[in-house]
C-alpha cells in the first residue's frame, strides 16, 4: 500500500510517474498546460530561445494571454504584446488569444475548459493557483521556469506540505467566497501558508458555485500559499462537462492524509470583509470602515469579474446611481462573461447607474491602465491585492472585498453594506 | 562565492509590487528596470546602492507577484545577495532561476543593521557582520537546488538537456 496521500500528493505522484510522494520531496512532473501572459511570456521566450530547443514541446499545451496591458497602453506595451504575438504565430500556439477574443487569463483558461482536474499547471503568474478549484495543482512559477516548461514540457517541484481549512456552516446574507478567503488570510497571515498547500474542504465549500470556489483558490498566493485546491464533486463536473478539452482525472485526498495544520472555521460566524492597506491580511470587519471614503470603485480581476459577482453586484446597483464623486469601473473578465452580462441586461443596470464597463482586461487591477489612483486616492475594489503603489501612485490606498460590497460603497461613497442603502 | 558590501535593511513582507512597480513592468530590460528597483518602499534606493551591496529583511520577502523583473532589477541594481528570515516561495524560485544568490537566516536578518558592512561566504552559508563582528550560518541549500545554482541556472540545464 503507498502512503496515505492527500488531493495534491496524489496529482504531484501521478505526474511524477510514482506510486507515492511525501512533503520535502524534490520531483519532476510532466506538465499539461504553461501559460505567460504579455508581463511575463517576453522573458520566457527570451530564456527559450537561450535554451536551443527551437520548438516548443507541444503547441497545443501552451497558453499565452496577452491580458495585462491590453488593448496595447502605449508603444512599449504594444512591443512586448508584439513579442507573444509574433511568437504564438511561429510556434503555432493554439492557446493564443488576441484582443476581442482575449479575457483575463485566470477566468479565460477555465472557461475555454484549456485546464482541468487532475492537470498540472504552471503559469507564469502568481494567480495560476486560481485552477485549483476545479480540483487541478496549479501553481505560479517565473517566467524562466515557463520558458524550461515550454521547452521539455517538465517542471521541478518540492512537493509542498498541505494545509486543510473545513469549512462547516451556512453562509450569512452578502457573504461570498471573497470573503471567507479575506477572513483565511487575516487570520493566517500574509506567509501563514509559505511554501504550503491550501485544501479547502467542508460542506460550506460543497455548497459554493465555481465562481466563487475560483476567488477563494485566486488568493490562495495571498497567504503565501504554493496552491489552494478544491476537491472535484458535482459542481466541478456541471462545470467542466462540454467544455474541458481533455479528458479528466478525479483524485481526493485519503481519509487518513496527512497535515500540517487543520484549521476549523464556522462559516456562520463570518461577516463582509474588507483588507486595508497594504497587505490582503490587514483585514477588518465592512460594518466596522464605512469611515472609508473613497474615490473610485473597481469591480473585475481574475478575482472577481466572473458572471456571478456582475450579477451580484448589478443586483446591488440596480435602480441605484453611484455617489458623483466615485468613479466606478466594471470589467467582466472574458468576452463570454462580457456577452453574457450584456445579455441579462446587467450593462444597462451599471450604465444607468453611471458606472463604466470596460473591454476585458487586468488594467487597474495591477496599476497598469484603465483607472489609475492619483496621489492620496483610495479605491475600493475586488481585486486581490493592496500593496503600496498598486493601483498607482505610491501613497494611494487600495480596500479589498466582494462585489456586493463593492457596488454598495460606490453607492454610498464610503465603504458600506447593501442593507445600508435601504 | 564571496561577497562584501553595504546592507540595506527592510522589514517584513517586502513585496514585488514595491520591488518594481508595475508601471514599469511594460520593459523587460535589465538595465532600465534597476533605475526604478525598491523605489514605492524606498525612493532613494537607487542613488546610494553601490555594486556589492547587500539587502537584508525579515519574513516573506518577495511576495506578491511572480514577476522574474523583481530578482532583475536587485540584481541589475548592483545587490550581491538578499539575505532575509525566510523569501515568498515564487521569488526564491525565480532567485535561483536567474542566478540571484539568496540566504535563508532569521538569526542573521535580526541581527544586521542598516548601513553596516556584511561578508558572505555563499559556499559554507557564513554570513559575517563585520561591523559588529556577529557570525552566522544560512540554511544551505538542498544538493538539488545547488546543482542548478553552480550549473549556471534552470537555463543552462534544459539548455544541456535539449542538446542531449
Ligand atoms: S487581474 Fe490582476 S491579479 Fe489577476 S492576472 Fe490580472 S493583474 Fe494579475
């Protein structure tokens, strides 16, 4: 009999060709997808071609999303976008995306059903750890592992540790999966699980759609976290069926797995939460900073610009305007979310409400275009991070929470509650 | 591998965002990323760093984002090595990818101070404030990682691979 293995244990062990592996363990696994983006990939395929190998090990396992600064920002953007275009074309990427077809490559590869359970991803972006939640390892590396990737098709892996949040109860009213994670990485820590696996299990989990299982895995990187994973029951194949683009593998972790630290949380006893700059753990309780004025709204990201948060934040929004003094920015993160969203008339509710809906893109998210803060600006968004500068200037502030926080605060003006607006 | 320079000292959670803002993040150039390298955490970073110098911090250094252009500009800054209490696991990764010298030392990281003058020996993991005339050891790397580093990093492996 192998060890008892937990989810990601038995991924790790498969792709490495072993019948077991334990934490500590220095592996090579087989990869099923490598992705970069327009940030990332013109240094990758800088280091690709230092590596000799010409081709890339198989043009229908690579993922290149020019997501971050496009539509092109300015000529250097449009240079590097270049760089991952004129590559995709030489190689014959088929996972290349141009602008009109392209979304943020995080909502963009699970909908496109590019990855899937059981795969091993690396991407070239910390937010790979987003696909975990359809019951895959995912995990962010740098743009020289991706080039290593693309060239053998392999990557090394210390195989982590893993770290089990049960999560038992029912969700209160206006509390998502945004907040529940915001509530994990407040009490862990920003490095409370360093070099570690995140496995979210319980039947508060089991009851979360994918959109909101994607935001919790999205900001497992938050907590330092090598990986989050959810493990594959009837909502990941309700997902994943008619659109995964191979065929799938199950595992589950084994009843008698080992782990670091298992973490108890009662579901019921979480409220909306917001994190404060500048780090994601700097969280505090919504009901406690409606002090918080702020100057814009951003409601999008690989976080947060999924269908269900445009629903919810429409429902919000809807027969409301936003305050004068808050500019609010909507980005739905693929152009199927796009479509859709305009479809249930959710771009009339923003419009009406005097909100913006941009193209797909990260644009803001990572300060990059599209809504930039000036000096001393706050924003409140439904991004993922809140570091110094990351929205713009260096002394602006970035407020982290949910889409129905969001779209309430633009509301008000100042960081509120839906039920405040009554 | 020796090194000898001025420490730079940060705290905890330094992260890539304040390494390299992303509103630079439009240029993969070494050279122009090192003119805006710690500037959100530190402006005046880049007019007094010399070449040999050293960055010290607590826990978690590097976390954020998986941007290689964070380990470039340190490195293309003139920094020798970074040694904190422990580094965010993509950082540490893309450190040793691109041939940036790293040291895991909580004790180390405590001790040194700003401004004072530090030794590295990165073969025996002997780090030595000379200023006060503290030693002490970094947690060596695993033989694997090693292999990489002394191999001249992951890109020289899979270049050696591919010719194979
Ligand atoms: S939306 Fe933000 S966090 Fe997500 S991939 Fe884009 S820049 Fe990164």
């Amino acid at each position: 009999m192998p060890r008892p293995m937990t989810i990601t244990e038995k991924i790790l062990a498969a792709h490495a060709g072993r019948e077991s592996v334990e934490p500590g363990q220095l592996i090579e696994c087989s990869l099923d997808i490598v992705l970069a983006n327009d940030v990332t990939a013109p240094i990758a395929i800088r280091e690709f071609a230092a590596t000799g190998a010409g081709s890339v090990w198989d043009p229908t396992k690579v993922a290149l999303v020019p997501d971050h600064y496009t539509p092109n920002k300015d000529i250097k953007s449009a240079e590097q976008a270049k760089i991952v275009r004129d590559f995709a074309h030489a190689q014959g990427i088929t996972h290349y995306w141009e602008v009109g077809c392209m979304g943020v490559e995080h909502a963009l590869l699970p909908e496109q059903g590019v990855v899937g359970p059981g795969d091993v991803i690396i991407g070239a972006d910390s937010h790979t750890c987003t696909y975990g939640a359809l019951g895959a390892f995912a995990t962010g590396v740098g743009s020289t592992d991706a080039a290593a990737g693309m060239a053998t098709g392999t990557a090394w892996f210390k195989v982590p540790s893993s770290l089990k949040f049960e999560v038992t109860g029912k969700l209160q009213p206006w509390v998502s999966g945004k907040d529940l994670i915001l509530h994990i990485i407040g009490m862990i820590g920003v490095d409370g699980a360093l070099y570690q696996a995140m496995e979210f299990t319980g039947d508060t989990i089991a009851s979360l759609g994918m959109d909101d299982r994607f935001t919790i895995c999205n900001m497992a990187i938050e907590a330092g976290g090598k990986s989050g994973i959810i493990a594959f029951d009837e909502t990941t194949r309700a997902y994943v069926e008619g659109r995964a683009e191979r065929a799938w593998t199950v595992y589950e972790s084994d009843a008698d797995a080992v782990y670091d630290k298992v973490y108890r949380i009662d579901a019921a006893a979480i409220e909306p939460t917001v994190a404060f700059p500048h780090l994601p753990s700097n969280t505090k309780l919504v009901r406690d900073s409606r002090h918080v004025n702020v100057d814009q709204v951003v409601i999008g990201s690989c976080t947060n610009g999924r269908i269900e948060d445009l629903r919810i934040a429409a429902g919000v929004l809807k027969g409301r305007t936003v305050d004068p003094r808050v500019r609010t920015i909507v980005i739905p993160a693929t152009q199927a979310i796009w479509k859709q969203a305009m479809h249930e008339g959710l771009f009339d509710i923003f419009v009406d409400a005097g909100a913006a809906v941009s193209t797909p893109t990260c644009g803001p998210c990572l300060g990059g275009h599209m809504g930039i803060l000036a000096a001393g600006e706050r924003a409140f968004a439904t991004t993922n991070r809140n570091f110094v500068g990351r929205m713009g200037d260096p002394t602006s502030e970035v407020y982290l929470g949910s889409p129905a926080v969001a779209a309430a605060t633009a509301v008000a003006g100042h960081i509120a509650l839906p039920d405040d607006l009554d | 591998m020796r090194f000898e320079g001025t420490a730079h000292r940060y705290g905890r959670d330094v992260d890539t965002d304040v390494i390299i803002p992303a509103r630079y993040l439009n240029t993969s150039d070494p050279a122009e990323l090192a003119k805006h390298c710690m500037e959100d955490i530190d402006a005046g970073f880049v007019a007094k760093v010399k070449p040999g110098d050293i960055i010290v911090a607590d826990e978690n250094f590097g976390c954020g984002s998986s941007r290689e252009h964070a380990p470039i500009a340190i490195k293309a800054s003139g920094v020798t090595v970074v040694i904190a209490s422990s580094f965010a696991r993509i950082f540490y990764r893309n450190a040793i990818n691109t041939g940036l010298p790293i040291m895991e030392s909580p004790e180390a990281a405590r001790a040194i101070r700003d401004g004072d003058t530090v030794a590295v020996d990165a073969d025996t993991g002997t780090i030595t404030d000379i200023t006060t005339g503290e030693v002490f050891t970094a947690q060596p790397f695993p033989p694997f990682i090693k292999g990489i580093i002394e191999g001249g990093g992951l890109i020289a492996a899979v270049r050696e691979r591919v010719a194979k």
